[in-house]
C-alpha cells in the first residue's frame, strides 16, 4: 500500500505544484522552543555553538543524524545499522553510545526514554521530521543539564505556520528504501494547528543466510500540534501550546556482526543465526506549554511533558563468543556461523522494555539594567521523573540444519525482571551580561539532587521484590564564559564550567562522572568568510562508563562502573567561505575539523584502566567538507566527504604488546553528492548518491562483531510547498 501511495504522490505532485506557490509568514516560535536560535546567534554566544538550519539540512535531505552531525566540530557520532534508527553521538570526549552523555531534547523538553534511571537513547526522534538541529557546547550546557560534561543537542520541529500552508515530499532509493513527510497547518489571530506525518521504509541493505527475511525497517511518525494565544492588544500575552507526537517502528536490526574473514569477503552478509532479530517500538508524547509576558522584559514559560516508550528488541545473545572464536580460528564456531554445524542451547531473548518520562519545567526570564549594566536573567527549575521496567523472557532455539528450531521459553531471572527509578529536581539561574559594546560575560550556575534506586522482582508475578540498589546525588555546577569583539571582524571568546553525569540507576555506591571543562578560541568574520578555531580541555576526576548489552563493562550489562581520571583535550576548526559570487551563480565552502586526544590520567584502584590509555570510541582526527555550486535560477548541486579516524572498542587497544586487530574500527572517508532544481516556484526534484565510492569498512564491532557502513546508495524525490 505504501508503494502505491508513494508512486501516486509522484505522479500527482508536480500537477498540485503547477497550482500551488509558497506563501511567506512569520512564525509563532513558542512551539518551537530553542536554546541557540539563528547561526548568527551561535556566532555570538560565550561558547561553542553550532546551528544546522533547514537550509543546511536541505543540501543533502539526510534522514541520518550521524550523516547530519559529520558537519559540527567536536561531535562524533559511530553509526551501527545505517539508518540512524539508534544514533551513537558523543561530545569532546563525553561517551557516544547510544547517546548516553549528551542532554538530548527535542524542542527544549528531555526527550531520552529515560535520561537519568536509564541514560542510554534507545529511542531518538525522527530526524527527517526536524527543522533544524542545534549544538550546544561550553558554559551555556549548565543550563541544559543533567549531562554537561559533553554538551546537548535540541532538536527543532516543523513549527506551526503563520498562515494556511503545507509541504510534501516524496523520496524513493535503492534497496527498496522509501521516504514520505507531509505537513499541512493554519494560523489565524489566535488560534494555530499543524497535522504532520513521516513514513520511512526500507528493505535493507543486508542479506540473512538461508532466510527469505529482509534486514529493513518499517517506521511510522505522527505529530499534532494547537496552539492558542490572546489578542496583540492584551495587557499580558499569553499562550499555551499543545504538542502530541506517536510513533512506531519495526525493523529487522540485529547486534550480530561477521568475522573478518566474512566482512572482508562481504559486508552485507548475515549470519542466519540473527534471522529473527527485530526491534518493536512505540513512542507517545505530550507536551503542554503555557507562556505570559508580563512586559517586554520580563515572561514565565512552563512546560508539562509525559513521554511512553515501549520496545521488544528481539535478537540473539552471545553471539560474541561464536564471533571471537572465528576470528582466532575456531572452525566449529565458524562453522556454526555459517549454519553449516548444529548447536543446541541457543537464546534469543525478549529485551522488553517500557519507559516512563514526565516532569514540569519553568523558566523565568527577566531584563533589567543593573549598574548601567545590562543584564538577562534566566532563572529556571525542573521537576523530573523517569523508570524503566524490564521483563525480559528468553526463547531457546536449537540450530539443526542452518534453521533455528524453538525448543522451549526461560522465565526471566531477577536481573532481567527488574525497575529503576530516579526522582529529580534541577534548578539553574544564567545571567548573561553585556558589559559594552564589545564585551559580554555568561555566569551561571545548576544544582541538580537526584535519587534512584533499583528493584528486582523475585517471580515473574511479581508477587515480592529486593531492594539491589540506592544512589542520592546532589550537586552545585558553576559556569563562566566570556566574549570580547576586538575589530568589527575578530573576536574572543573563552570559558570554563563543572562538566557532570550521573551514574545510572543500576549503580550503588558509584560517584558520578565529574569534570572541569574549559574552551578558548578566536573568531573572524568578513562578507565572504566566516573563521573560528577553538582549544578544548575537559579534566576528568573521575570518568564514568555506562554498562549496557550494547556496551558492556568486561561483560557487565546494567549499572556504572568508575574509571578513575582522565584528560581530554583537542582542537576544533570551522571556516565558511564563498568562494565565488557572480550574478548567476555562488560557490559556497565550509570545513570542519576536530583533534581530539583522550587518554587515562591515572591508573584506577582495580588496575584495570592505566594512565596513558587511550578512551574508547573518540577518533583522535575526524574532519568534513562540502563544496556547492549554486545558481541564481535556483538549481544547485554540493559535494560532500567527511573522514572519521579509526576508534578504540577498549582501553587496552593501545596498550604495548597488545594485538589490536579485533578491538579498533577502521579509518572511514565518505563522499556524497546531491543536486536539485526547481520545477517552479513551488516543486523541487532532486536526486542524491550517499557513499558516492562505496567505501565498505568496519565502523563498530560491539558488541558482536564487525558492522559496516551504509553502500552507494540513490535517491531521487521531489519536495512541493503549498
């Protein structure tokens, strides 16, 4: 049904364009709550700030978060099964898998499934749906907590339009990939609604051993939004907003690598072992969000959220033991890889979930001059709760033959029927300061008590429980940071703030991670160029790693582990360039780089971290290009690479006398390339080619063998405002 709908929005879609012009408006923006603002706003900030605005998305129309952050300095990202379903993102150091230490929002609300019992992404927002996506890194992260150690990333939905308008695209690629995102909304004096939708589709990129399954993926994203607000000539504005979004997916995702052997051989096979690997979610949420302004200078926001994630990501387990006995040569662990050995015992566990997230956050601003000195005061405060509920049977398959034959079902045991809880209050106060003209100061502190504690139930009725773990967490972070405008083209800026992330809900007796971050750097900007190098150092006294099936601690697969001190330090370039403006056309160049060194600083108690060890899965270099040509008559066509050095999957990997060949991911330059042009003035067509070289290489091996990146892959869609 969704081919057939897809083939008659292409056929249908450049008749309603012939009709249909895009009509300007401004935009009500309270639904659209941001914490940067424009790129001119990131330029200005006391600290590292990075905006991708819908133009920047439009260049290449990725529906990947991992492909749209290349771009952004100090930010990595690891991809897994190339669609983004999971995004890995990491910044300055602070760990990447699944996201665990950025603060991640979506229009200013958390929007993790469970940010503090449960650190780790496993739901992410459609990124395809998005307006744009912001960065934040340096002092202004307090304000953005509990995770500041890193930064945080909010992401911007399709806001509600100042009048009657919408939007369809219609994409199709190769591996039976298909994209359709749609919105259509209305604005009159003071009312305001947008209904919007995003389908993706794929069969995948990967191909099963003896399974007529395909290794695709199914999603589905709805979102509606009213909003309600007085008249202009009110003594005091008020709005209220009401956000609800419901999403599922289902996709045939598996932990389960190759050997390098069979990698090298052909990187989109799959073992028949993961045949019925696949990940069921559904997401539901609800944002209400009431704003007064009092004045000009003065306003009250507050926002109630409820967010309910539910998934059941079936799939094999310990398919890391049949892996690492292959690669050293075991030939009855490959051969029960390749199906061609029986195996008894085999268990594909129900990893059963359900995630509750909900709280009130306030945020008062206020305007006021000070000593003949103007001040912006931002005094906020949070009251949030999270869970997350596991029950989680197992299913016991024996191999006869290359098939999976179902013998009998395990009752969970207590650690995998199980709750973690965590109760919170967060309270911040900013106050950006603007001495003069020329020099602005950004103070700021946070204070977050956390508690969470976890229980495990004794049967599977859950009739009686143990109490396995407790943790109360309470913390003051400080934060300075400064700008200094030295001509109208250079300026300086610097500062230092308390990096934080606190232990998981699984731990007890675990410090959170800590750290003092500081920046430094230089800005210029002309007409044509826009410049900014900036030094990095983030001093860790203690790290924390988080222990998941995904990332397990020497095995270990819930609660935090210490890893003692260490130092993260580097270097991060932008440059923005028209390298070429004439009347018909422009040749637009921006690069990024990023210089990261992350090492141990001190040997831990257990022996097990040593100073000099490198942190696993930061790449020491990583840069990324684009080259445009653009033309006044509105067709353009942009060039794209981006390089990620390879990564350690340990601490060890570098260690003297250590044979890293199975703990690092490979060196990864990818190329892509896109064009479009303008029918009229309201449709666009365009095409694109992801991995223009098809490069294959490993880009992660945890936790079950080697993984690679996504083929050349094509696309062809045709986008139509109305």
């Amino acid at each position: 049904m969704k081919k057939i709908i897809q083939v008659c929005l292409l056929t249908t879609s450049v008749v309603a364009a012939a009709q249909a012009e895009r009509e300007s408006a401004e935009q009500h923006s309270l639904e659209q709550v941001v914490i940067i603002g424009s790129k001119a706003d990131a330029k200005a900030m006391a600290g590292s700030a990075f905006v991708i605005d819908s133009a920047e998305i439009e260049k290449f129309e990725y529906s990947d978060i991992h492909r749209l952050l290349r771009q952004v300095p100090g930010v990595y990202v690891q991809q897994e099964e190339g669609y983004g379903l999971r995004p890995n993102i990491g910044i300055r150091g602070a760990g990447g898998a699944r996201s665990e230490k950025i603060t991640l929002m979506e229009d200013g609300i958390l929007i993790s499934p469970a940010p503090y019992a449960g650190p780790s992404a496993y739901y992410f927002p459609t990124t395809g749906r998005m307006t744009s996506v912001e960065v934040l890194k340096g002092a202004e992260t307090v304000k953005y907590g509990p995770y500041t150690v890193g930064g945080a990333v909010n992401l911007i939905s399709t806001p509600i339009p100042g009048e009657s308008s919408g939007f369809l695209q219609s994409e199709v690629g190769e591996d039976g990939e298909n994209r359709i995102h749609g919105w259509y909304g209305d604005s009159g004096d003071t009312v305001g609604w947008l209904l919007e939708t995003y389908q993706h589709d794929a069969d995948g990129f990967k191909n099963i051993d003896r399974s007529s399954r395909d290794a695709g993926l199914d999603k589905e994203d709805y979102m509606a939004k009213v909003r309600f607000n007085s008249a202009s000539d009110s003594r005091y504005y008020n709005q209220l907003d009401i956000k609800l979004q419901y999403s599922t997916e289902v996709s045939n995702q598996s932990y389960l690598g190759l050997t390098d052997a069979d990698f090298e051989s052909d990187p989109d096979r799959r073992y028949g072992l993961s045949e019925r690997d696949q990940m069921d979610n559904e997401h539901a949420a609800v944002t209400v969000t009431h704003l007064i302004a009092f004045n000009d200078d003065t306003s009250l926001k507050t926002s109630a959220y409820y967010n309910d994630f539910e998934r059941d990501w079936y799939k094999l387990s310990g398919g890391s033991s049949y892996i690492n006995a292959a690669n050293a040569g075991d030939v009855t662990a490959q051969g029960i890889l390749n199906g061609s050995v029986d195996k008894t015992g085999l268990k594909v566990k129900h990893n059963a979930r359900q995630y509750k997230s909900y709280g009130v956050q306030s945020q008062l601003d206020i305007k006021m001059k000070l000593a003949n000195i103007s001040h912006d005061f931002d005094l906020g405060i949070r009251l949030h709760e999270d869970e997350v509920d596991r029950f989680q049977p197992t299913d016991v398959f024996d191999q006869v033959n290359g098939s999976l034959v179902y013998q009998y079902t395990q009752a969970p045991s207590s650690s995998n029927n199980r709750v973690e809880e965590a109760e919170t209050l967060s309270v911040y106060l900013m106050d950006h300061i603007s001495v003069n003209e020329r020099f602005d100061i950004t103070a700021g502190i946070r204070y977050e008590d956390i508690d969470t504690k976890q229980y495990r139930y004794n049967d599977v009725d859950r009739t009686a429980y143990t109490p396995t773990a407790f943790n109360d967490t309470k913390v003051t972070l400080l934060a300075l940071g400064a700008t200094y405008q030295l001509t109208d083209s250079w300026s300086l800026m610097g500062g230092a703030h308390e990096g934080f992330a606190p232990a998981s809900a699984g731990s007890e007796g675990v410090d959170p991670e800590e750290s003092i971050n500081y920046e430094a750097g230089l800005r210029y900007s002309n007409d044509r160029l826009y410049a900014e190098a900036l030094y990095f150092l983030s001093d860790y006294t203690n790290s924390v790693q988080y222990c998941t099936v995904a990332n397990p601690c020497d095995g270990v697969t819930s609660g935090s582990i210490s890893q003692g001190e260490a130092e993260i330090k580097g270097l991060e370039l932008l440059l923005n360039y028209e390298m070429s403006s004439s009347a018909n056309y422009s040749i637009p160049l921006s690069f990024t780089y990023t210089y990261t060194d992350a090492e141990t600083s001190a040997d831990s108690d257990d022996g097990s971290n040593l100073s000099g060890d490198r942190l696993m899965d930061i790449p020491q270099q990583q840069w990324a290009a684009a080259l445009g040509l653009v033309a006044v008559s509105g067709w353009d066509m942009y060039l794209n690479a981006s390089y990620t050095d390879a990564t350690c999957i340990d601490n060890t990997c570098e260690r003297a006398g250590v044979d890293n060949t199975f703990r690092q991911t490979d060196d990864l330059l990818v190329f892509d390339l896109s064009a479009s042009y303008p029918i009229n003035g309201s449709a666009r067509v365009y095409g694109k080619v992801d991995n223009v070289f098809d490069e294959r290489e490993i880009v992660s091996r945890k936790p079950d063998g080697a993984r690679g990146n996504k083929p050349r892959t094509l696309y062809v869609g045709i986008k139509i405002d109305f």
